[in-house]
C-alpha cells in the first residue's frame, strides 16, 4: 500500500470516528431530555400544638353544698354557643397554684395580724401540693419570695412574711394583681387562683382594670376576695372586689361581724379543692384578642336544682399579655 493510500485510509477512519462521535452526544443529549425532572424536596413536617382551655368547675346543689360523683358524661361544654369535646376531666382534688395578694395599706394595720392567721389557716386547709406564693402592696406591689424560691407550702413562713411588712400608703390594688398574675404563670399546675385580701378600692395604681382582665382571662385565672371593707367608700370599694371576681369565675366574701377572715380562708381553700377539672381543644384556630365565651351545663337527675360556677371565658390570643411590672 502507497503512502497515498494509506492516508486516504486514515482520513476516512477519522471521519467515521467523528460521525460516530457527533451520534453518541445527539443521543446522550436526548436521553437526558427524556428523563423526568428530579422531585422537589418533601416540605418539612409542621407541628401543630393546640392549646388546652382548662376549666374549674365547681357544682353545688340547692343548700350550696358541693355535688360530689358526676362523671363526664354529665357535663356539655360550649364555647361561643358551640358544643366541644372534653378532652381533659379530673373529679379528685386538683393541686392548684395560689397567690395570695395581701394589703398593706394604711389602713389595714388593725387586719394583719388576723390576716396572717387566716393564711395560716388557709394553708392547712389546702392540698399538701398546692404552689403558693405572696405579692404584697400598698403604694406599689411586690412579689415575696423567701429564699428565693418561687413558690412554697409553708404556712408558717407565708404568714412570717406577712406580719413583716407594716401597713402604710395607699392601695394599688390593680398592680398587685398584675404582679401576681405574672408571676402565677411559673406554676406547673393546670389550675389557678389568686385570693385578694383588701380593705379597699384601687387609688394607687399605674395599671387600669382593663389591664388586669386581658391579662387575667389570657392566664385562665380565677380571682376569689375577701373584702374587709369600711366606712369610707364602703359601697365603690365592694363593686371593685365583686367585678374582679365575677369577670373570672370566682367568688367574693365580706365578712359580716361575727364571721371572721380565718373561716372565710378556710372556706375558700374547701371550694378549690371541691370542684371538677375540665379540659378542651378549641375547635375554632385564630390568633386575635377576641374575648371567647364559655358555658358548661351539667345534668344530674335526682340531684335537685344545681348551680354550676366556672370561668365565663378567655382571650383567644397565644400571646402573652404581660404588662410591664411596675419597680419597686
């Protein structure tokens, strides 16, 4: 074979190659336009958590006394006139977080010492694993907290602290029950209470009543007073007490002359140990300030007429309503 020929040969080796060449990218480049795109990436799971809405309820019969036995089926829970499931339903004595918001105004000198009794009282009374706590006032209020500890059971030592603070000033009663209502949010339990013990209206406060209301129905606290009212003011200082308790589901207690402070506290510590747990999932999401209200009916055949008291609602909103504390 000449030269000339060999070269012919390589010249058409090489466009062979070339041809095969320019087949194998046509049909990479077409199977790569066939295969399916690749699937987004799953979106990552969302965790939904609903927020239990957690009732006491307590249920007297005609002579006031507590009706004991009912199980769940004898209740019908209804928010904003809406029947809801009762997710949560508890008869025996519920440990409760208590704060005791105690005035030391100038004028409740002659009470404290009868007031520190009525805690001790009150204590004993109450169930061993109860949280309690003390937030003081008279011109400001402040939260008593021996050693520190945020919460305790010891009669003795609540009433130590009572009778340490003197009575002086004036009465600012709204931001004492702002400060305990904060501070009752560190509380492991379902059920919540603050006991005022007041011998007056409000004159001292930053905070309004507006305030203390958001702020009480956002925490899903009962409010209960024992007022020791006097002359002065007498009728504008039990319509402040009255609406604090009414607008939360608890009660109001003024002393007549020959009941005393130590068994209106006992009384009170019998009705939150006396009372059933409720519990449910609101069936309507938002998260607005819109005030939602609840009504629990209760049917006990052969129990005669029966009273059912509770909260009369809450607010809505998962946001915390924290008012600014006022300093000390």
């Amino acid at each position: 074979m000449t030269l000339r020929d060999r070269s012919q040969k390589f010249a058409q080796l090489r466009n062979c190659c070339s041809f095969i060449a320019l087949l194998l990218t046509c049909g990479l480049t077409g199977y790569s336009q066939s295969l399916p795109a690749p699937s987004p990436p799953a979106p990552p799971a969302i965790a939904v958590k609903t927020k239990l809405v957690v009732l006491p309820v307590r249920v007297t019969d005609g002579n006031g006394d507590f009706v004991s036995g009912l199980s769940v089926d004898n209740f019908r829970v209804y928010e904003d006139g809406r029947l809801q499931r009762i997710n949560l339903f508890q008869r025996e004595d519920t440990p409760v977080t208590v704060g005791l918001v105690v005035d030391h105004s100038r004028s409740m000198g002659p009470n404290l010492a009868e007031v520190a009794t009525a805690i001790v009282s009150f204590a004993h009374s109450s169930n061993p694993r109860d949280e309690m706590f003390v937030v003081h006032f008279n011109d400001r209020a402040w939260l008593d907290l021996p050693g520190g500890n945020p919460f305790t059971h010891d009669s003795a030592e609540l009433a130590r602290g009572i009778s340490a603070v003197s009575a002086d000033g004036g009465t600012a009663l709204y931001d004492a029950v702002i400060e305990g209502l904060n501070h009752i949010q560190l509380g492991h339990g379902n059920l919540k209470a603050l006991i005022i013990v007041s011998d007056g209206a409000d004159n001292a406060s930053r905070h309004k009543y507006a305030d203390v209301l958001a702020l009480a129905r956002r925490s899903q606290t009962v409010i209960y007073s024992i007022g020791l009212v006097g002359a002065l003011n007498q009728e504008a200082d039990r319509k402040v007490l009255q609406r604090l308790c009414s607008d939360t589901g608890g009660m109001v207690f003024f002393p007549e002359a020959r009941q005393s402070v130590v068994s209106i506290s006992a009384r009170i510590a019998l009705a939150l140990r006396e009372q059933y747990t409720l519990g449910f999932a609101p069936d309507k999401t938002g998260t607005d300030d819109s005030f939602r209200k609840i009504e629990v009916k209760v049917t006990a055949p052969g129990r005669g007429n029966i009273r059912v008291q509770t909260r009369p609602g809450y607010i809505s909103s998962e946001q915390p309503a924290n008012p600014e504390r006022r300093a000390p």
